[in-house]
C-alpha cells in the first residue's frame, strides 16, 4: 500500500509524492485508470488514545494494492484532497464507497 504526502491534478493525470521507506518518490496516475474510490476512517494511536482519522483509497487498473491517501500523513488540508478527488470522479463517472 503505498501511502501519499502530496498530491496534483492535471486535466489527465494525477501527479502523486509517494513516501517509500524515507524517501519522496513520484508516481503519475492517468485519471481514467481509477476505477473505485473508497471514502473510509481507521482509527489511529495517538499518545493516549486513539482517533478515527480519515483515509481516501485509490483502486487503480494494473496495480494489485490501492494508493491511500491519509488525513495525517497528506501536506494540503484534507477536505481540499478530498474534494478533489470527488471531482475526479464525478467527471470519470467513477464509483465512490463510502465507508463511514
């Protein structure tokens, strides 16, 4: 699962900073290869407790694990992410789950 710190939108394309191991690395999706967008919250341990924090998957064509997008690791304000990706979809005509 590869988990997204940065994200850009093109006309055609989303453009995404992937963190592997340490390292940024850029990953370039065409958006017409997104066939499912998952809308979901995991709870996440914080120093005393844990928070439901939410998480946007990316099921992609020709990749066996999703992109996941989640609300603490992303550097842009989630709702932002989150809006955007609803856009993608709405004009894709991709199938959004949500998981709440």
């Amino acid at each position: 699962m590869l988990t997204v710190t940065d994200v850009n939108v093109d006309r055609t394309e989303m453009i995404l900073e992937v963190d592997v191991g340490g390292k940024s690395l850029r990953q370039i999706i065409a958006l017409d290869a997104i066939y499912r967008i998952k809308l979901t919250q995991e709870p996440v341990k914080t120093l005393f407790s844990r928070k439901q924090r939410k998480r946007i998957e990316l099921l992609v064509r020709g990749r066996e694990e999703p992109i996941v997008i989640r609300e603490e690791k992303i550097k842009l304000p989630f709702e932002v992410a989150e809006q955007t990706v609803r856009r993608i979809a709405e004009r894709n005509g991709t199938s959004i789950e949500n998981e709440s």
